[in-house]
C-alpha cells in the first residue's frame, strides 16, 4: 500500500490527502475510486471527497465519473499559484517559490505514462493569449524573449504594457524585438521608450518576424495564425522545439538593429529596393513617382547612413541589416 507523501503542495491550499490522491491519479492514469482509497490508505468516502476538491480546483479529469487521470502538472501548479497569490499577497514570495514542484510532480506523471507529457498545448483567444504570458511572466526568473510582429491590438496593448512594466520592475530581463509595422501602432513608440528605460533590449527589424514570447529558455508562446493572434496559441514545453525556437530568435535579433540607429521609412524602404532592381536614378525616381534631384537626395542620405562608397554596397549593407 502507498504511504501518504509529505504534504508539499500545502503553500498552494492542498491538504496531504488531497496530494495523495493527485499523485496516484499522476501515477495510475484511469484509475478508480476503490483503488484510489486503497492505495491513499482512506476510505471511499474520504477519497470522494478529495477527489471533488480536486475536480474543483481543475487538478483531475473524469471522463466517465469512474475513472480518474490527474492533470498536466505545469499547468495545476502555474494556476493554483496564482489564485494563491491573488488571495494571500503577504505570502507571495512563499507561494511563488512553488514553481519548483512541477519538476516532482512531472517526475510522478513520466512514471504513469512512459515518459508521454503535454509539451505542446493549445490555447484560444486573446484572452488566454494574454493570461498565459502574464502567468509565465510571473513565473519566469531570468529572461523573457519576445517578437512584436505587428500591427499591436488595442484590445491587449494596455494590459500588456502594464505587466511588462511590472515584471522589468521585479527584475526580469527582457529582450524585445518589434517590426515597423508594430511602430505605426498608437503608442507603440512611446512604449518601446518606457521599455528600454526600465532596462529591457528592444532593436526593431522591417524583415520578417514570427509571433512568439520565450520564457526562461524553456517554455514557449508561438501564435497558431501568424496573421492572427486573436485565434490563440501553442505552448511549447518541448526541449528540442523550444531549442529551434531560441535559434530562430537569436537569428531575427542578429539581424535586427537598435531603435536609436533608425530604421528607414516607408519611402526610404521603396528607395532601397528600388537601388537593388534599377541601375539609372531617372528610371528609379520614374519608377517611384518622384524627381530626379529628390531621388539622388535619398539615395544619398542613405549612402551616408549605411556607411557605403557605392550605391552595390549600400544595397548590401541593406540586407544585413534587414531594411530590404
């Protein structure tokens, strides 16, 4: 018979026997009533009644009402976290400091099902979107990696500035990354200022730019519809996907550049490109609707702030920079 274990989810507002019975259904997924009971050492009746505790507080699944499977760890230990939190702000760095127990607790879950945990999980809407990296942000303790594709919904943008504020505030670092099409949105620029005033890295790019938000190099947010956050995300807990994804950052932020270089406007960009395709500045400044002596005027000024003897190397020096 299973001894009752140490009652280590107590900071999270667990009892021991409700933690008994958590574990086994970690351990026994499917299993029933009558075992649960035997194996926690308690009877049935007891055993129901923390097994309606548990259902309550989201910790076990019931399909069929017999048989019980215990809940992803990382998410009933995020959660139960939270409401702690929020009901006992005196305790805060007691309950925060919990994050440690998913690790035995996943230990328990690996044990029931070979090794078989939720790396990736699904979840919809703006809302959750926003709770999510509000709770892992909460959690994280050295770093959040983040990309603003753009454009920002103002649906989110004051919610998101209040909690990235705070957590830089707490001491998280953060590294920020944010298309041109982001910095056209209302107060964006305003935000990207307050950002790199509290201490977080921000470089902007006009290449392109996948939605996703790192959290401590282990946990990942990536938008189901690049075009659409609004539909929800993936959470990814997966070693080797969570590692292609920091690859994927670090690659956008090598090619990124500071906010303070500049990055070209829109017109400056049509320039740009239209160096790459056409050798002549009358067929350039034709092709752009513009005179021949403005034309010369942009491609000069960009000459200069690239750095470059010739109008081949500027457009070189474009691309790496990702302004093309």
């Amino acid at each position: 018979m299973d001894t009752v274990e140490g009652n280590t989810l107590a900071p999270l507002g667990v009892s021991a026997s409700e933690e008994a019975v958590y574990r086994m259904t970690l351990r026994s997924p499917g299993v029933g009533i009558a075992a649960i009971a035997h194996g926690c050492g308690m009877d049935e009746e007891s055993a129901r009644a923390a097994l309606d505790r548990l259902r309550d507080l989201g910790m076990v699944a019931t399909p069929d009402q017999r048989t019980f499977s215990g809940a992803d760890p990382v998410s009933v230990v995020d959660r139960l976290a939270r409401m702690r939190i929020h009901g006992l702000q005196g305790e805060i760095r007691r309950v925060a400091s919990s994050r440690h127990l998913v690790e035995s607790l996943a230990e328990d879950r690996r044990a029931g099902q070979w090794g078989q945990i939720t790396e990736l999980e699904h979840i919809e809407g703006l809302d959750q979107v926003v709770s999510y990296v509000d709770e892992f942000s909460f959690f994280a303790r050295e770093e959040r990696l983040t990309t603003h594709p753009g454009p920002v919904l103002t649906a989110a943008f004051d919610a998101v500035r209040r909690t990235d504020l705070k957590y830089l505030q707490r001491g998280l670092r953060m590294r920020t990354i944010v298309h041109t099409r982001a910095l056209g949105s209302p107060g964006v620029g305003h935000f990207v200022s307050e950002l790199s005033e509290r201490g977080a890295r921000v470089r902007g790019t006009a290449g392109p730019l996948e939605r996703m938000v790192i959290f401590d190099r282990r946990t990942a947010l990536v938008a189901t519809d690049p075009a659409d956050i609004t539909r929800g995300a993936l959470v990814v807990r997966q070693p080797g996907l969570v590692s292609c994804l920091l690859a994927l950052f670090e690659h956008r932020w090598s090619r990124s550049c500071a906010l303070a270089d500049d990055l070209p406007s829109a017109t400056e960009r049509r320039v740009l490109r239209a160096m790459a395709r056409v050798d002549k500045d009358e067929a350039g400044a034709r092709e752009l609707g513009m005179s021949v002596r403005t034309y010369r005027g942009h491609v000069a000024a960009l000459m200069r702030r690239l750095g470059a003897p010739n109008r081949f190397r500027a457009a070189l020096a474009a691309r790496e920079r990702n302004w093309l």
